[in-house]
C-alpha cells in the first residue's frame, strides 16, 4: 500500500475534518443528541456493554476534542441543562415516592413547574425533541406500577430504610451522570 493510500485512511479512521465543508447546524444538533444519550444512558452492567458503552464515550470525546470552542459550549450548554432537568425529575419522583411511602396511597406523578420551566430550556436546543415527550411517558408509566395499600402496612423502620433507598439511587445515578459530562467535557456542569 502507498504512503498516500496510508494518509487516506488514517485520515478517515481519525474522524479528520475539514472545517469550513462541515455543516454545524446538522453536526451540532446530532453531537447535542449524542452528548445526551451518553450522559443519559445507563449501561447493563456485563462487560461487554460497558466495554461498549466506554468506547462510545471515549470515541465522543475525541470527536469533539478539536471543535471550535463556541461549538461545544453549544453541546455543553445543552447537556448542562438535561442533567439539570433528570435533577428536577428525580426530586419530583423522589416526592412521590415518599408520598406513597407514608400514605400508602396512590400518587399523580406529576411534573412540577420547576421540571416543566426546565424542559423548555432544554427543548430550545436542537438534537432535545424526543427528550420532554419521553419524560412525560416515564411520569404516566410510573403514576401507574404504583401506589397501593403496601405502603400503608410499612413500619416507620421500612419507610425510613425505603426513603434512603431513593435517595441513594437517585444520588449514584445522578453522580454517574456527572461523571460522564467530566469525561466528555474535562469539567463538571455549572448547576448553579
């Protein structure tokens, strides 16, 4: 094989772009959505998948790596807002949850003005459009699995145990989320 031949396809298997022929609009809007899906994601625990899973995000960083800056504070900006948004989300849930706990009663999961105010945040980036609908399912999904008389036969012990339960899996999750914006971006989110 050729030197050139070599330069081609080192050139190609290194995601080499040239700049001026690249549509940002488009490029953006997929790498916002990608950003998010590998925040979001929740990778099954084999081995295989987070060899995957880990491949993907590094493969991500680097393909990100060389954007101009105000690009990817675009991608950033967006995935700074989506983990702000699974924030809200989770502390909705997490409500509900120690409603049912302590009543025993079926609970409307609802999404706070809080939630909803952010959401819309979050949809004004291109590459978002699936996310809210999807938030929205996960709500009705889960006003429906619970909520029955259960809870209301639980002592204080088991409802306190449960309560940190919650909050320990919203916690780790929330960290792990973090933790992969760190990797893509080389900081933590602003939350503030």
């Amino acid at each position: 094989m050729p030197p050139y031949a070599w330069y081609l396809t080192a050139e190609g298997l290194l995601w080499h772009d040239d700049i001026s022929k690249i549509n940002w609009n488009v490029r953006i809007k997929n790498d916002t959505r990608a950003a998010i899906y590998l925040i979001g994601a929740e990778p099954r625990i084999d081995e295989k998948n987070i060899i995957q899973y880990q491949e993907a995000l590094e493969g991500f960083t680097l393909h990100i790596k060389d954007y101009p800056e105000e690009k990817k504070k675009r991608i950033e900006d967006a995935a700074t807002i989506f983990i702000k948004y699974l924030i809200s989300m989770m502390e909705d849930m997490e409500q509900a949850f120690n409603y049912i706990i302590d009543h025993g009663t079926k609970f409307e999961f609802t999404m706070s003005e809080r939630t909803q105010a952010i959401g819309k945040e979050l949809a004004g980036f291109d590459g978002t459009e699936g996310l809210i609908k999807d938030s929205s399912l996960s709500y009705k999904a889960l006003s429906e699995m619970y909520g029955d008389k259960q809870a209301a036969k639980l002592s204080k012990e088991q409802r306190r145990k449960m309560r940190g339960m919650i909050a320990l899996m919203i916690e780790k999750s929330l960290n792990a989320k973090i933790s992969r914006f760190k990797d893509i971006f080389g900081r933590a989110p602003n939350l503030n």
